[in-house]
C-alpha cells in the first residue's frame, strides 16, 4: 500500500537520510516538515527535491495551527517525528531551547496528530502511525559494564538534550495508553555517514584534519559508543514505521562499540592513506608546524560534564521481529564517509560560510 509519510526534522542528518531513502526505495509520497534552525539544511534534499512523490512544509513543531493545517492538506498515514534539537553540548551551554522543541514540539504535534487522527473514518484510525524517534541516551550510562539497553531498561538520562528526549518519549506513550494513538518509538545509537551537520564528532575531525588544525577529544578519549551508518538507521526506520507493531518500541544498534579516541585514530589513519597532510586542496592548511601523519593533530581537551562513559545497545528485537540488521559494519561505513566529505566540498563548504541558510525555501508541499 502506498502510504503518505510526513517526516518532521526532514532536513536534518537522519531525516533527510529517510526523505532520500524513501524517495529512492519505495513509491511512498514524503512530505517533509522543518523549521530550518541551524541543523536543517535543504541542500541535504537536493538529490530528491525534483520527485513529484516529494514535498516541504516550511513549519514548526510548536505552531499548532500550521501543524493542523498540514495535517488536513497532506493527509498522512504515518508521521515520523524526528525534529528536534539534537546537539549534546549546546543543550549544555542553553537547555531552554531542548526543553522547548523536544517536550513543547512533541507534545504540540502529538495533539494535532490526534486532532486530525480522530477525525479518520476506524479502518483508516486504525492504520495510522505516529512512530517517534528517540535516542539511546536516554537510558543514561552503562559505565565500565558489559550490560547492554534493551527495549525494558530503565530511563535514567544525563544530560539536558537526553531529559528533553526522554521526556519526549513518555508524552508519546502517554498519548498511546491515554488516547490510543497509535504510537511506535525507537531508540537508536549514535549515527554516522553523509550529510551530517559539522559540529558532530566524525565530521569535526575530518574537516579540522583536512586544515591541519587540532583534533580535541574530550577527557583521555576513553567513552564508547556504539556507532550506526545513517542509511541502515533510515532503512530500519523506515521498516518499523511500515511494519512495525503499534505500541512497541525497537532499539536500534550497529553492533561497532568503539572508543572515541579509536574513532579519531581511524579517521586519522584513512585520511593519512587517501590524502596526506596538507595535501588536500580544498582546505588551507592552518597547522604552524609540520605534521607528518594526522594523528599528531590530536589533543585532549576539558571533558564534558555528566559526560556518559559508555552506551551500546541491544538490537535483538528489531532483527528478530522485522528482520533488521545493519548491512555497514564501523569500517566500511567510516570509509565511506571520509570519502564523502572529501568529494563534497560543495556542501560542507556551504555549511561553514552559513551559505546554506540563504535564501531558504518557503511552504512547497
Ligand atoms: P539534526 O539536528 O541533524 O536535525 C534536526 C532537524 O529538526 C533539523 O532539520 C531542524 O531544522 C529540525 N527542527 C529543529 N527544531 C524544529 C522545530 N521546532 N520544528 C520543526 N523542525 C525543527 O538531528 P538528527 O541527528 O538528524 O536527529 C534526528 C532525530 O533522531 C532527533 O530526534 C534525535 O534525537 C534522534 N537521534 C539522533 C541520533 C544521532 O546520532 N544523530 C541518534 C539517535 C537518535
């Protein structure tokens, strides 16, 4: 059945991953909702913007009226709800903004989402979903254990972007058991690949590498994470969201733990191999002495408070029950990353001189 799939946070990282994924794989019709704070970017879509099975609603989560009038002109059969702020360290530095999006915004669209839900003839109430999608963090630190989060852990978030998440996540449920919407919610790991914002870690590195500048790795590099390429996270997203049971919640993992500092010494290592320091030719080289191999760039800096040591996760369910697993393990998935942020100087490019905030697109849809 071909379903109409509105995907709020669509320009960001993961969301436009899924708008391209859906655009590319299925026969679905996508809308895309996003606010355009700084995290969305339209260049992101450029490679779908031409589908006649895409469109955009230039919104925010947190005005009700224009959520309801996208709710009664689009007409979805699923929402994915991935807008939200998404930055660890900027929740840090201002959480009001985090409490604002990710609990207001939530809480504003699951209340239109019902609005229009209870307006559906049964059998399309019925087929509706509201699939929401939330983060690992949200169960907090496994710390030096070899436990890992299953679908029943106990919520126990550290920072303000994870208490925002997780409250985000019980407004969903509540809105399940009170309302009977029907809900699904994932938890993923931390993701990686194409098109991510530069200010998340992988990114950071590979464009501070290219220019020879430091390569700050918070406290002795020690925390692990376990890492997800970004097309298998939409893959998998895209398959609860169609055949995922209403009421349930998957977690989400690439099964690649690994070390911070490892991570940046993998990319140290890949870029050494492709293009040796100084030698890249869209970045000006800014380091004052000579390097010979990047991982001379790296340095340890302060590490960031509440700092969680260590997450991982248990995707048991998800490839039981859907018969998800990812297809990238962390090698060929860094790989292919490094190699895009070296063939695409246009988009980051266009991140770092603010370009990509020009001239933003208005309501299309
Ligand atoms: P992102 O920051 O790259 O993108 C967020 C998008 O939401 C942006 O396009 C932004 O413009 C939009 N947005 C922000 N506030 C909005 C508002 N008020 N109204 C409408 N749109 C708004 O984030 P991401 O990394 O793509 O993450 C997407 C979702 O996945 C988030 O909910 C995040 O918590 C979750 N998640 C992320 C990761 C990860 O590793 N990146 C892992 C697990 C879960």
């Amino acid at each position: 059945m071909t379903q109409r799939i509105l995907v709020t946070g669509g320009a960001g990282f993961i969301g436009s991953a899924v708008i391209r994924y859906l655009i590319n794989h299925s026969h679905h019709q996508v809308a895309c909702l996003d606010k355009l704070s700084y995290a969305g970017n339209m260049d992101s879509l450029d490679p779908v913007a031409d589908s006649v099975r895409y469109g955009f609603y230039h919104v925010d989560i947190c005005d009700a009226c224009s959520l309801d009038r996208v709710f009664s002109d689009f007409r979805p059969t699923i929402v994915m709800h991935l807008a939200a702020e998404s930055h660890v360290d900027r929740s840090i530095d201002g959480p009001a903004q985090f409490i604002h999006t990710n609990i207001v915004g939530t809480y504003t669209l699951l209340e239109s989402a019902r609005r229009y839900w209870s307006t559906l003839e049964p059998r399309y109430q019925k087929a509706f979903r509201f699939h929401h999608i939330s983060t690992d963090e949200v169960f907090g630190d496994l710390g030096g254990t070899d436990d890992l989060f299953s679908e029943t852990t106990s919520y126990d978030p550290s920072s303000p972007y994870s208490a925002s998440k997780a409250s985000s996540d019980h407004l969903v449920r509540a809105w399940y058991r009170t309302y009977g919407l029907p809900v699904i919610v994932t938890n993923c790991s931390n993701n990686y690949g194409a098109y991510h914002f530069p200010e998340k870690l992988i990114p950071h590195m590979i464009l501070n590498a290219l220019s020879g500048k430091p390569l700050p790795v918070y406290g002795d590099g020690s925390q692990i994470r376990d890492w997800l390429y970004v097309e298998d996270h939409a893959r998998a997203l895209v398959m609860v969201a169609t055949e995922g049971k209403i009421g349930e919640t998957y977690n989400i993992g690439g099964h690649n733990e690994k070390k911070n500092l490892e991570v940046v010494e993998t990319i140290c290592d890949l870029l050494q191999e492709i293009v040796p320091p100084g030698n890249y030719p869209h970045l000006k080289w800014a380091s004052a002495s000579e390097v010979k191999h990047y991982r001379e760039l790296i340095t340890f800096v302060k590490d960031r408070p509440g700092h969680d040591v260590r997450y991982a996760i248990d995707a048991s369910k998800i490839q039981r029950e859907l018969g998800w697993v990812p297809r990238e393990s962390f090698e060929s998935g860094i790989r292919k990353t490094v190699q895009w942020y070296l063939d695409n100087p246009r988009w980051w490019q266009r991140v770092l001189s603010g370009e990509y905030q020009l001239g933003r697109l208005g309501e299309q849809a």
